[in-house]
C-alpha cells in the first residue's frame, strides 16, 4: 500500500503546551505507596520517594502531574495530609473503598515534583467540601506569609509557596460514582464560586472546570453548556476524560477508537465556543483532557477485590503491544488538536493504569511508556497540520479508518521535524512525505516499536520483550521523505 503525505511549514495547527505530556497520580490503589512512595526500601531516598521511579519518570520529561485525584479527591480533606506523620489520621477512602493513611500528603507530593522536575496539577475537592476549602487550600500552598493558613504550612516546615498555578475544581462531578455527584446546575455555581474565591487569593492561577466524564454520558454536551454559562468568565479551561478497551478483542475496532477522542475533542471545541459567542466574549475555554489511557485489563480483579485494605493492587493493567499502538494514536490525536488541547494527563503514572511498574526491588516499563516516551521528548514545538492521503479498512462497527494515523512537529529553536505514524493494517504502507518550507533535512532517526504479537507484554522478570528500536527505513532526497511504516507500527521520523 502506498500514502502521500503534505507538510508545509507554514501550516500550523497549533504550539505545543507542554502540559500536553503531563500525567496523573491519585490516592489509589499502590500508585502512592509502594509506587512513588516505599519507606524503608534500600531504593528509596530520605524521604521515602522511591528513586529508581523518579528516574524513570525524569525520563519521560513529564512536565505536569495532576493530583490527588480522580474519584479521591471528592471526599479529601485535604489538611489530612499535612503536618506531623506520626499525627496524620488513618480513615476510610470511600472513592475506592480502602484505608487511607496520609503519610503522603500536598507538603510531600510537591517536594516528590520538584525532584521529579514536574509541576503539579492540583484537584479541589467540591464533592464533600466547597469553595471556602478550596480557597484555603491556594492559600496554604501559594500565599507567601502572614496569614493564618500560609502560617500553617511555614510551621509545617515549608517556608516558601507551593507556586502551584493549574487547579482542578473538582473532579467527574456529573458522575453517579462520585462522592457527592451533582446537576449541572448545582455545580456550575459551585465552581464559578470557587473559582472566584481562589483567584481572589491567587490572581495567577489557571483553573480547570469539569466537563462531563465521557462523551457517552447521558450529560454530555447539556453539561458542558450549563457549567459554562455558570463560570465561563472565571475558569480557563475544561476537562475531558476517556478510557478505551479491547474486550472484543477486534484489533481493527480498537485502533479505530482514536477517531472517537477526535470527534471529542471537536465536539467540546464546539460547545465552548457557541457559550462564548452566546456571551458575546472573546475569550477562547481552551482543554484539559486530564485522563486518558487503556484501561480494562484490571476489571475482573478489581472486583473481586476485599475493601478496607492499606494500598492493595487495584487498576494494575499490564499493558501489551496492540496496546502501546492505541496509546501511540491517541498522543498524535493530541498533537493534531494542540491548538486548543492545552493539558493533558495520561492515567496514570504509576502501577495504577500506568506506564511504570513496581515490585519490591524492580521497576520497570510498561509498553505504552515508549510512545508516551517519544511524543513527551520530540513532540515539543509547533504542531503542523497532518492529514495523510491513504487507503481506509472497513472496521467490524461499519466506518472507514484510514490504515495509517499521523502527526507532525516542528521544533524552530533546534529546526527539528518529528513525524510519528502508525501503520494499523497487516500489510507495510509506503509513506511519501512532501516536505515545504524546512529548508534542507536529512535523516537523523527512524525508531519502531513492531514486530510483536499483540498480547506480547513487559514484565518484572522480563522488562525489555516490547522495546523500541532504532531500524525504520526513511530516505531524504531534496524536499521528499520515504518511510516503509512496517505492519501494525509506531514509528517516529525524527529530520533535523
């Protein structure tokens, strides 16, 4: 199969935030303790935080971790985790039913950042709380001094500001799982409250709005619209989440389904513009997709499950092949919508649904840590309009999915053009790239993940079965680029 491909430097689709890499950690399952945070482990530093895992993560460049929560944080009180360890409450986690100790709390998590080189993403709780906790909590983390919670956390032992600038107000509140879920309604005056008093105390701060919590809620759009006619003028951006699966186990249906987050993304553009055109506003609500990821392999035993445990094993989906592919589609859906997808957090970071494991002594990487890898270190830049000419598969639900998915980046500062593509067929696609406006390229990398079977998975015994290699096949001569995308691929053309 043949594919033709068009890129002009001149046609932006849009810069690159680089919160579009960013990532997430929740009070959940073994993604705290035992993932980021093992005391007593000869890996772990002096405060506890696992070393080997911050390496891996200071690999991946992860810029933004959003924390703590998810379904947590609608029943956190967040005072919980600070102060004294030996003086921090055990108590019932009624999100994922389990015992929470609160030895990691906001004090340690934004010192794990730092040393991680990230910033953190911080999630208000509007379920069981409000905005008055809300404001309490900017003030605690970003006022200087001199005030009764900004003198909490200085007698906590932390005498600069947090300087946390993205907050999440709240989380899936249109959720019938959530702690204290609400009505449209009900939670756009919430968070326009909210949002008013946090900003009253940080003026700097960025905020995030919920959006419905996935595009087949029965609330989808109807939410969207009435939370942001609610708090249009005080939020910045609004969040989407999604998950996908392969419990059919169609591999031309499950990578079909980045089509979906495309179509989500469109959608929600749209709602946010036709509030701001109905308020006669020239503000854009940009997007937060700050949960997206595979997740179903973990179902059946998390089900099974015994409730009231210290950190059990929960989500711990080990990811294979086919999955790392969807993963590597749904990062270039990413980039194609950079012009308004600002933020972006893969779910999760660590054994949680995530591309980092740990067992005792060993970490490791999953399968789709490589796309992730690959996109969080060459996808930084100006995000170039990517569509590709190619032939299309018929998947089992009747649609046509183009065999091969892009996207394109440019990077002016090191004059570096990055094209990641997957090859979603059977069959190797000869991919013909014209080049404009990038004076002269050449070749400086081709790297592939492909070659396995689709269940082919890392493991603690064995972490390096699913790892990339550098043996693409790309050609440059003049301002053309010849790639064989091998079958069932990711690739990454990296021309400098």
């Amino acid at each position: 199969m043949k594919a033709t491909l068009w890129l002009n430097r001149m046609d932006i689709a849009g810069e690159v935030d680089k919160r579009l890499f960013g990532s997430f950690i929740e009070h959940l399952g073994r993604a705290v303790y035992g993932g980021i945070y093992d005391p007593g482990n000869p890996l772990s530093d002096e405060e506890g935080f696992r070393k080997d895992v911050l390496d891996l993560v200071r690999e991946l460049d992860v810029p933004l971790v959003r924390y703590p929560g998810g379904n947590f944080v609608s029943g956190y009180n967040w005072e919980d985790g600070t102060g004294p360890k030996d003086q921090r409450p055990r108590k019932l986690e009624l999100a994922w039913r389990t015992i929470e100790t609160n030895q990691v709390g906001i004090d340690d998590f934004q010192s794990w950042a730092k040393k991680a080189g990230s910033e953190v993403m911080m999630a208000v709780n509007l379920g069981t709380r409000g905005p008055d906790e809300a404001r309490n909590l900017v003030e605690y983390c970003n006022f200087p001094g001199g005030s009764y919670f900004s003198e909490k956390r200085r007698a906590n032992g932390y005498d600069e500001p947090f300087g946390i600038k993205t907050w999440c107000l709240g989380n899936e509140m249109d959720g019938p799982w959530q702690i204290c879920a609400k009505t449209p309604e009900e939670y756009g005056r919430t968070a326009c409250e909210a949002a008013k008093l946090m900003k009253l105390v940080d003026p700097s701060i960025e905020l995030v709005a919920c959006g419905s919590s996935g595009l087949m809620m029965p609330t989808f759009g109807e939410w969207e619209r009435v939370v942001l006619e609610h708090c249009y003028d005080y939020v910045d951006y609004i969040s989407l989440h999604t998950y996908y699966d392969n419990e059919a186990d169609d591999i031309g249906e499950f990578l079909a389904k980045s089509l979906d987050m495309d179509t989500f993304i469109q959608s929600v553009v749209s709602i946010c513009d036709s509030v701001g055109a109905k308020k006669h506003s020239s503000k854009k609500i940009n997007l937060s997709f700050d949960e997206w990821n595979v997740w179903y392999h973990s179902k059946k035993t998390d089900a099974e499950m015994e409730p009231w445990q210290v950190a059990p094993p929960q989500l711990e989906d080990v990811y294979n092949f086919e999955d790392a592919l969807l993963v590597g589609c749904m990062l270039m859906t990413l980039l194609r919508n950079a012009g308004r997808v600002k933020i972006a957090c893969l779910a999760q970071l660590v054994n949680v649904i995530a591309p980092i494991m740990t067992n005792g002594d060993k970490a490791w990487a999953q399968t789709i840590f490589y796309p992730y890898l690959h996109a969080s270190r060459y996808g930084r830049g100006i995000s170039l309009k990517t569509a590709p000419e190619c032939e299309t598969y018929t998947a089992t639900s009747g649609r046509k999915v183009p065999v091969i998915e892009t996207a394109s980046v440019w990077n002016p500062e090191k004059k570096e053009l990055t094209l990641f593509a997957v090859n979603k067929t059977d069959q190797p696609v000869e991919l013909e790239t014209s080049l404009e406006g990038f004076g002269a390229l050449q070749l400086d990398t081709h790297i592939t993940l492909q070659g396995h079977d689709f269940k082919e998975a890392n493991t603690a015994d064995h972490p390096d079965n699913v790892v990339p290699k550098t043996d693409g096949k790309t050609t440059v001569q003049g301002d053309r680029a010849h790639s064989v995308l091998q079958p069932y691929s990711w690739n990454v053309i990296r021309l400098k």
